[in-house]
C-alpha cells in the first residue's frame, strides 16, 4: 500500500485511499493500482482490499463527474475532456483476473474459494438513492454522499456475497499477500555473470578478427600474444577464412586436448569451412598420411621428436598436391620443435610462396625443446588480455613476458588456499565441492594440477585419449587435467591445485598456463614458499592480497 498522498495516479484516487487507509483495521490489507496480467487481456484494480472474516473486495474509481444514461457511461474530468467509461464492467474484470491468479498459484493451494466482491466508487458524483443498474445494484456503488464509513460498508458487501464461499481467515489474507509478492524471482547468479562476461569478451574478440582482415595478403605471420589475447580464437577464424576462400588449409597444434577442442568447434561450421585436416602436428603424420607408427613405441625418446618429423618430410614429398596444403595454421606454435617444421613446410603445396599463419606465446614454452619459427614477413602483437577476469589477469601479470592490458569485465577476487604441496589435491577436491554448492555446474569447473596428475585423471584415461577429451564436454562431470594438456584451453572456473614439492624445468611457465586457464574465477592451492620460489614474491603478495 502507498503512503498516503503518494503513488496515486489521480485525485479521486487520492480521496478514497486516504478514507480507505484511515478505515482499515489491524489485520486488514489494502493495495492500489495493483495490476494483473493474463494471457486474454491486461487489468489495472485501483484498490484491491482483504479483509479476513469478511472477504476481498475489487474497487474501481472514476474521479471528475460521472454520468449514466443508461447505454453509456461517461467521465468528465476537470478539464472538461469527456470519454466513455464502463467503471462496472472494469471493477468485474478486475475482480475475476485477480482472483484466478490467486486460485492459480501452488501457494494457495487447496483453499479453495473464498468470498469475492467487486464496487465502484465515485468519490466527486452524487448517485441517487434509487439508481440501479441490473449488473450493479445500489450497495455496490459509492458516490460522493457514501463515503462514510468506507470500510465498514465494503465489509458489508463482503458478507453479503454467500454463494456456497467460506470467509478468508487471517492466514488466507497471508497467503494472498505472498502470492501478490510474486513468485520465481530472478536472482543474481553466478553463471548469469559469466554468461554476461563471456558476451563482453566474445564481442571484444571478433573485434580482433579485423588484424586477419587488414592481413590477408601476407603469406607468412606470426601473431604474438599472451595468455588470454584470443590467439586461438584467432586461429580458428583464420583457419575458417582461409578454407572458405578457396585454400585448402591443415588447422594443428601439438597438445591432443586443443586438438580435440578444434574438431568439436570446426565440425559444427558448414562444410565449406572445415579444414580439409584438423589434429595435431603428429596426427597428421600418423593419422592422415599413414605414416608408420614406430614399432617399438619410443622405447629411444626420440621418435615423436625426431625420427616421426623426418619421415613425415619423406613421405610428404611423395604425395600428389591433393594431399598437401595451401595454407597451414599453427596453434601454440612456440610448443613445436625445431625439427618439426621442415614437416610443417613440407605439408605445403608450394613450400616457398605457401601460407603460413603462427599463433604463440613463449611465456606458454613449457616442453623442453627448442623450436626456432620459420622466418615470417610480419609479427603482429595481441597486447590485450580479453578472455581473463580483471581480478585473474592481474594476477598472473607478473609471469607474462609482455605487459597485457586487461579488458575483461570484473569477476569474483582470485583466492589463495595455503597448503603443503603434498596436501593440494585434497585441498583442490575440498574446493570443488564448495564450488559446486555456491552454483556453478560441474561443467564450468576444472581442476588443474602442475605436478602428478588427479587420480581422476589418471582413471578416466584408461579408457583412452579419445574417451577422456570427451568428457571435457561433459555437462555432468567437473574436468580433471594437468597444465600441460590444458594449453589452449579454458573453463569459466579453475582451482588449481600446484602439487609439485620441487622445481622442475619450466615450472614458472607451467604456472603461468595454469593460472591463466580461468575465465571467470580462480582458486589456488599450494605452498606458499613453492609460489615464492617459482613466480616470485610479487605473484605470492597478489594471491594473498586477493584471498
């Protein structure tokens, strides 16, 4: 109910309100210009009164001067402007559209009906003593002479309205008052933020795509940039653009979990767009040209490294131009060896005039290897962090090898568990479920690890490579990986348990990747001397600072 004097929408509505209001007993309720909405038409009650013991009463008021003559009402205002009205057929309608949708709501439950009655008033028009009209008879009109005892003369009506109905009790006119709060209401959440934030960085992302635009006639690029600045984004629509063209294009990389990311996203583009390969630089070698696979594994270490790259540059070169490409995209480029890329060249139709499109981040350089990118006609530099939080950019700032401004939207503080390395797994799964209870789905999560893998991971593997990529699409299962694996990759949520109890070579980088995986919130579990030694003492004051 509004305060007297305010909320209402017009002089006679003012009037009887204030009457109304001075009237009311205890226990009553009162609400104006309470509207209500169905799926045949809209209805405005200016008052709306529950009055337990008695019933609930619909009023409809028409201020100025209202006149009948007995086809048309009409209302007069104080300006002089006329206009038909029907104040009866309004106070009905009304009456019957609030209360279906109180009988309709699950909290009104089995009460079943109780008294319903509906009045007109004209708070500044004389009515007769014998007016009477067959849908309202004279004790459900009020005019300017009836306005005493407000209150008590609509309680009157109430009464007056049997038909088999019970009275509301005082618990009904609780129950009413529930229902008129409404129900379901929209909340806060935090998959909601996320959704917004992923719009914001998907919009500033395909602004991105105009470098791929202004670039197209450079042969060989390479496009620099840091954790989070749309790099495979990139690669994607360069990929896409290129296929679509006419070329016909290999999209690679070397990390199987990427791999598999680029088949799920390019197997939904029509098919003129998909690639003519998409895999990792070794699938294409194994997979797609059916070279040999080493008979004794790599029992050596070297096969994968050296001996599959050399083969692939011999076979390739045996092959008619239809099993060779136009264009190669190179994702995580700065993960390739140098031995690889005369395989690289060599998956060209034209090695010397063959397009060539590299996408790295040497802050990401976490496999001991070297790989020196063949010599490129321009280097472009991504210098914004678009995918991460503020609050996760930040963070991880300090690790980066260039300085990245971020532009991704505000998300929730990173957070720092303190624990001993041996214990940040338990902490990691201790932190998931709390996730898990505060919102998020099992698919926004994923636990990372930089040093053993999650006995979870380690399960799901069994079942094979294949299988176990598969469940990073698994709306019902949190995804469980290492750092090593997740390159590329991201997910809204990722607690990062750091387990390594000793520093092993590429450790800050290993760091990096896995603290930049987060989108939207990051948790990490770890020694903090472990973080002191790996990231240094600015990257520790970050995590505390934030937590």
């Amino acid at each position: 109910m509004p305060a007297s004097g305010d909320g209402y929408t017009s002089e006679g509505e003012r009037v009887v309100g204030r009457l109304l209001e001075a009237g009311l007993g205890e226990t009553d309720r009162l609400w104006a210009n309470q509207r209500v909405t169905d799926d045949r038409k809209n209805a405005e009650v200016d008052f709306f009164l529950a009055l337990p013991e008695a019933g609930f009463v619909v009023l409809e008021v028409k201020g100025g001067q209202v006149t009948y003559d007995g086809e048309q009402w009409r209302q007069t205002s104080r300006n002089g402007n006329r206009q038909r009205v029907d104040p009866i057929r309004q106070a009905r309608q009304g009456m019957y559209g609030l209360r279906t949708y109180v009988e309709a709501d699950p909290r009104w439950g089995s009460r079943g009906r109780v008294r319903w009655a509906h009045a007109v008033v004209f708070p500044f028009t004389a009515i007769p003593d014998d007016f009477a009209v067959p849908e309202c008879p004279r004790y459900m009109a009020f005019g300017r002479d009836d306005l005493d005892g407000l209150v008590g003369s609509l309680t009157g009506i109430a009464l007056r309205q049997e038909g088999g109905c019970r009275v509301p009790s005082y618990d009904d006119v609780d129950v009413v008052a529930e229902i008129l709060r409404g129900r379901g209401f929209p909340q806060a959440d935090v998959i909601g933020r996320a959704a917004e934030r992923d719009a914001l960085a998907d919009h500033l992302t395909e602004q991105q795509g105009m470098l791929l635009a202004v670039s197209r006639l450079i042969r060989r690029m390479e496009i620099r940039g840091g954790a989070g600045s749309g790099k495979t984004w990139l690669a994607l629509e360069q990929a896409r653009r290129l296929q679509r063209s006419g070329e016909r294009v290999a999209l690679v990389c070397y990390s199987r979990g990427l791999a598999a990311y680029f088949k799920r996203v390019t197997g939904e583009w029509p098919r003129r767009e998909q690639p003519a390969y998409v895999g990792t630089f070794h699938g294409l070698g194994t997979d797609y040209w059916g070279v040999a696979p080493s008979p004794d594994g790599d029992a050596d270490g070297q096969y994968w490294e050296e001996r599959l790259p050399g083969e692939m540059v011999e076979v390739a070169g045996t092959f008619p131009a239809g099993k060779r490409f136009d264009a190669v995209v190179v994702d995580e480029a700065q993960d390739f060896a140098d031995l690889w890329w005369p395989a690289v060249l060599a998956a060209l139709r034209d090695q010397e005039a063959g397009r060539l499109s590299l996408f790295s981040d040497e802050g990401q350089r976490v496999f001991a290897r070297f790989g020196g990118m063949p010599e490129c006609q321009a280097v472009f530099v991504l210098e914004h962090n678009l995918r991460n939080t503020r609050q996760i950019a930040d963070t991880f700032q300090s690790l980066a090898l260039t300085r990245m401004h971020s532009r991704g939207g505000l998300g929730p503080e990173v957070r720092f568990v303190q624990c001993a390395g041996e214990g940040a797994i338990d902490a990691a799964d201790d932190v998931v479920e709390e996730l898990l209870k505060s919102g998020w789905r099992p698919q926004d999560i994923a636990l990372l690890t930089t040093g053993s893998r999650h006995p979870e991971q380690t399960s799901r593997q069994e079942e094979g490579h294949d299988e176990y990529w598969a469940s990073f699409w698994d709306d019902d299962q949190v995804f469980y990986g290492h750092v090593l694996g997740f390159k590329g990759l991201e997910r809204r949520v990722v607690v990062l348990a750091v387990n390594d109890t000793t520093q092993r070579d590429r450790a800050k980088e290993r760091l990096y990747v896995g603290l930049s995986r987060a989108r939207d919130e990051l948790i990490v579990c770890g020694d903090p001397d472990y973080i002191v030694a790996v990231g240094g003492p600015d990257l520790l004051r970050r995590l505390l600072s934030a937590s």
